[in-house]
C-alpha cells in the first residue's frame, strides 16, 4: 500500500493544511491564473497566464498583459482587432481539458453520482478507479475540509495523472485525500476499519469483484455507487449486489443531456447532445442479519452465462485499451503542468521572475 507522487515531478505539490477547500480565485487576473478564452466562432482555449507572454492564433497574437489585471468576463483584443472572452475556467471546464491516461467521468455524471450517493460534507468517502482524477475533484468539493476521500488505483501511472491534475487545479494537494496503489479487495481491509465509510464509489471494469469488500467498509445505512459502461456490467452488477443479501435492491440509471438552441421563435433542440457515457447503480448498506422483504417482480430471464459476458467486454466489441506509450506521455505533461503550478505560486509569492506559461486548446 503505498500514495504515489507525480513521476518525474521534481517540484513536489505542496499540501493543504487539514484539508482546506480551495476557493477559486476572485478579483482581476494575476500572473500564473488560468484563463478560458472563447474566440470569434465559439473556440475554447486555456492558457496560464505570463506578464510578457504571447498567445498566437490564425487570428492575430492576443497579448498576456492584455489579460493580467482586467476583471473576470472581459472582452480581449487580438492584434487583428478579433474579440476574445476571457473568464476563469469553471471545475466543469478543466476536467474536460486537462490530461487524461484513463477516460474520464463526465461532469453530468459526476453530479448524478455526488447527488444519488448524498455526498456531504464530512462525509468519509472511497474511490476505487481514479482514473486521472476528475471525479476525485467533484468529491474533495463534496466532502469539504471535514471529510476524507480515500482513492485506490490498480495503474500507478493512472494515479500519477490524477495526483497532478488535482494538484494543478487546487494549486495543492488537499490532506484530506489519499491515493493507493493496489487492488481494492487488498487494500481497503488494510485501509480503514469495518463499518467506517459513509460511501463507497466503483469506478472500474468489474465493480462486482468489489461489492463484498465495499458492504464489509460501509457503516449501515451507507451507500455504494458503481459506474459501469455496458449492459452486461450493468447486469452483472446488480446481479452481484443482489446476491449478497447486503444491501437495499439496486437502483440502476443513465443520464442523458441535450441542450437547446433558443434564438428568437426558433427553439428546438441542438443537433448534438451528450448521450450515453455509462451506467450508475445505487445501493443501500442493510443492517448486520436483516434480511431485506422479497419484492414482488415479473418473471422473466435471469441466467447469464460466462460466453454472454464475455461476447461484450470491452475487449470483444473493439475498445481500444491505452498504450503505455501514451500514458507515458500524459502523465509527463501532467507533471509538467502540476510542477508550473507549483512554480507559479512561489515566484508569486516571492515576486521573483514568472515560470513558463502553458497552453492547451479543447
């Protein structure tokens, strides 16, 4: 059982006393802030902020000093005379940016998932399958500086990406978390005590191998969410919470958004939404030796067979699983990016020269 550090990362992120939120930053941009700018046809960039800095587009160079020092929702020039919004970027916007090694859980997920669980603050909450960190961000909010939130990943590169890209966004990595290397059966034991956690969230490709070690951690009454893909994960999930005879019968949704084009008498739907990106299943831990009252449901095929699972793994239907290569990559640049946080910070605070800036387009 070990926490892991940024690889390569010789700047180490700073931590939060007692787990402090972080509060976005108010007032004009300063050097070293993160800044969101949405050009003339709807284009989102985001860039950390430099005094001398350049941004050079087709458009035109958009000039950092021109940004350092206006409010929050100005309206930039470019040298071409093109108009640039820049705002703060929203917690919704960087998760959609940031690096990634693992895919991520989407925002409109993640809010299902900090609402069914009633993630409060305080609350004692673990992770299994922290991918590269976004839900880990939803939750810290969540929790607030009271809580706990106790992340476990089998791929330490994965947890690399995650710590970076939490450290970057918080400028610091909160006390109040914990990323583990391991397997969730092995390690949770280990971990905390029986009937500890309030809330258990399974963010992999089997959840159902974890159903037990999660019903063993959760305190009666606690809540266990697993976020699942397919339809035969889905199955076999709610399948496995019911045979435990531990918890309250499973509660399986998906949440789907569509956004609407409202311009005078045309109102319709846009063309685009974001439809399926997985599963959720909710649960409730039962009291010790209560056995929950038979529910009364249509007859109907409950047998699956192991050639039925394995016809749609994500290996079978053609998901492309990432190289290590790539994750290589990512996690570098997520490191990198962490570490100018880092830098930024002290050189803000010791009004020494800036670090570089860094820039990535979505």
């Amino acid at each position: 059982m070990s926490d892991t550090e940024p690889t390569g990362a010789p700047v180490a992120l700073p931590h939060t006393a007692g787990g402090a939120p972080h509060t976005p930053p108010r007032g004009p941009f300063r050097s070293g802030d993160r800044v969101q700018l949405t050009g003339p046809k709807g284009k989102l960039t985001t860039l950390s902020l430099q005094a001398g800095a350049e941004y050079h587009t087709h458009r035109g160079v958009l000039r950092h000093d021109d940004v350092i020092g206006q409010p929050d929702g100005s309206v930039i020039r470019a040298t071409t005379g093109d108009e640039y919004l820049a705002l703060r970027p929203l917690l919704n916007d960087y998760v959609m940016s940031m690096p990634r090694g693992a895919a991520i859980v989407y925002p409109k997920d993640a809010a299902q998932i900090v609402a069914f669980a009633d993630v409060f603050p305080g609350a004692r909450v673990v992770e299994a399958g922290v991918g590269s960190g976004a839900l880990s961000l939803f939750l810290l909010r969540a929790v607030g500086p009271t809580g706990r939130l106790q992340s476990f990943e089998r791929r330490e590169e994965f947890a690399d990406i995650a710590r970076s890209n939490v450290g970057t966004f918080l400028g610091a990595v909160p006390d109040n978390w914990s990323v583990t290397v391991g397997d969730l059966v092995e390690e949770l034991p280990e971990a905390t005590e029986p009937q500890s956690v309030d809330r258990v969230v399974l963010d992999m490709l089997a959840p159902w191998e974890c159903i037990d070690a999660a019903a063993d951690a959760l305190v009666p009454g606690g809540l266990v969410v697993c976020y699942v893909a397919t339809v035969t994960q889905l199955s076999r999930t709610v399948e496995a919470m019911r045979d435990t005879g531990r918890f309250t019968d499973p509660q399986p949704s998906e949440t789907l958004v569509r956004t609407w084009h409202v311009e005078g008498l045309a109102v319709r739907p846009d063309h685009r939404m974001v439809g399926h990106t997985g599963f959720l299943v909710t649960a409730r831990r039962l009291a010790d030796g209560v056995v929950l009252p038979n529910l009364k449901r249509r007859a109907g095929k409950a047998e699956f067979s192991e050639e039925d699972i394995e016809a749609w793994t994500p290996g079978a239907v053609g998901e492309r699983s990432t190289s290590d290569k790539k994750l290589r990559k990512v996690a570098r640049q997520a490191a990198a990016q962490a570490r100018r946080v880092a830098e930024a910070e002290a050189a803000d605070d010791t009004a020494g020269p800036q670090p570089e800036g860094s820039e990535d387009d979505r």
